[in-house]
C-alpha cells in the first residue's frame, strides 16, 4: 500500500525547526559545555569492595563525600557482587570514578570514610588512573574516528549515486550528530568512550534510513520522466515511510528498555541511540531528500 502524504509541500518547516533545533544545540554546547567523562578529562577510578551487599549508590556517596567533597561530583557505579575466594559469600562492589591525580589521597580517604561508619570487610580492589595527556589523545582519536566515518560515507554515496546525494547525507547527518550531542549537554548525560561509539553507530544508522529513500529516488527517477523532482521525491518517501518508521520504532523500542535497565554503565551508550534514531529517520525525509529537490532542481541535470 502506497500513501500520499505531502511531505516535501511541508518541508520549509521542519527545515525551520531542524534550524532551530541545530541553533540550539550549539548555543547549550559552547555555553554549557558537556559532562565529559574520566575518558575525556584524565582521572583515577578505584574499585571497592564492602560486605554490605544493601548498600546503594547513595549511600556510598554519602559515606565518602562526609570525608571529602570531592566524591559528590564523582561516578559510583554498583557493579556485580563479587564472591570471596575459598567461600561462598558475597561481597558488593563499587567503581568510583574521580577527576584527580591525588591516587593515595583518595585511597586513604576512602578507607576512612568506610571505617570511620564501622563498614566491615571493605577493601580496595585496583586503582586505574587515565592520565591528561591519555585522555586528550583519546578525544583526538575519536573526533578523527568521526570525521573519516563522514569523508568515507561521502565518498561511497558519490560512487554509488551521485555527488548531490552525498551532500544531501552528509548534511543530514552533521544535522544528527548536532542535535544528539546538543540532548547530551541539555541533560548532563556523561559522555565517554561508549558515547564514541553511539554517535559512529548512529552515524550508519541514519544513513541507512537515508540510502533506503535515495534508492528509492533514483529508481523513479528513472520510472517517473516527465515528473516534477518534488513529485518524484514525494512518491518516493511515501512508498518507503512505513519501512522506516517500523523499522525505527522497533530499534527505539529495544534501546529505550536497555536505557531504563541498563543502570549507569550503558546508558550514556543507550541515550544516544535513542535521541539518534528519532533525529535520524527525521533527518532521512525533512533534510536529506529536500538537498536533493534543490540540487537536483536547479541543475537540471540528466538521469543517468
């Protein structure tokens, strides 16, 4: 079943919203700045063990941060308990991430914190520590990782249809990765190595939703002479829409519950992907195919 809807008669607004929403995004990125993790700003994280397997997150923070307040800014996570070698009791594990390069400090403050409140058992497993320079080359690294996803996208859609269809994807997905990356800084969601890895997969994502219109455009292109490029990109994204919004419903379905159940660990991962399927199954219909309808229009070039 095809439908008829005038997505492309509609496309000045949502290219106003996309606009402001881009806007946006860059005024919360260079005016408040993102949550970066221990990945990005260098740190030490220390992993400890207590025998209160009740213990919460909370409860946790509240122990260290009566020590010392830097541990009120700091990532605890509540991981797998772990079992005592030679026995069958468990033990709650803690990993506490913390933006400093005094390791025998926060040690010390530590065991005191959880001492002084007459915690039994409780123990330092390992301390890793990122240093600065580790951590600038790591965000140098994934910046390089992002812009040669992109050259090489632009590269393989020139190949396989044409230069304005490139344009038209790159730009829809500068256009995702802005506005993801503007939802992160809107809600303080730490951003780390993982991140790196949502945006890059978002990154395919949205252009698979993209490429499944471009086919779709330059098949009619072919099947559909003599019809205006508004026309033919209108029959083209009702003829796929249902596909893309099944498909995107259901990838937005099982990243929410891993977002809800995942804890602190995947999340940051998980919201990305989140915000990145919505932004880019919109991006696929109200961006990508309008750069085509200008490109394609006014140089009237010849179909190949």
């Amino acid at each position: 079943m095809t439908y008829n809807f005038d997505f492309v008669g509609k496309r000045k607004g949502f290219l106003t919203l996309s606009l402001v929403l881009v806007a946006l995004s860059l005024v919360m990125v260079f005016t408040k700045g993102f949550n970066l993790g221990v990945d990005f700003t260098g740190g030490i994280e220390i992993s400890v063990t207590v025998s209160d397997l009740e213990m919460s997150v909370g409860e946790m923070r509240g122990l260290l941060s009566s020590v010392n307040p830097i541990f009120e800014s700091a990532r605890i996570i509540k991981q797998k308990p772990l079992t005592q070698e030679g026995s069958s009791d468990q033990l709650a594990r803690f990993s506490i991430v913390v933006n400093s390069e005094n390791e025998q400090g926060l040690k010390e403050d530590i065991i005191k914190a959880l001492t002084s409140k007459g915690v039994k058992s409780s123990n330092i497993l390992s301390v890793n520590r990122i240093s600065g320079f580790a951590a600038q080359e790591i965000k140098g690294y994934a910046w390089t990782a992002v812009i040669v996803a992109v050259a090489l996208i632009l590269l393989y859609i020139t190949i396989r249809f044409r230069f304005s269809f490139g344009i038209g994807a790159i730009i829809a997905l500068v256009h995702d990765i802005l506005i993801t990356l503007g939802f992160y800084s809107i809600f303080g969601i730490e951003i780390n190595a993982p991140v790196v890895a949502a945006l890059l997969t978002l990154l395919g994502y949205s252009l698979n939703d993209t490429i499944v219109v471009y086919d779709r455009v330059r098949e009619n292109l072919r099947k559909l002479r003599g019809k205006s490029i508004e026309e033919i990109v209108n029959r083209s994204i009702n003829e796929v829409i249902v596909r893309s919004l099944n498909t995107s419903l259901t990838t937005f379905t099982a990243v929410l519950m891993l977002f809800i159940f995942s804890g602190e660990v995947l999340g940051p991962f998980a919201f990305g992907i989140m915000v990145g399927v919505v932004v880019g199954t919109y991006s696929s219909l109200y961006i990508a195919a309008p750069v085509v309808i200008t490109w394609l229009g006014r140089s009237k070039v010849k179909i190949k």
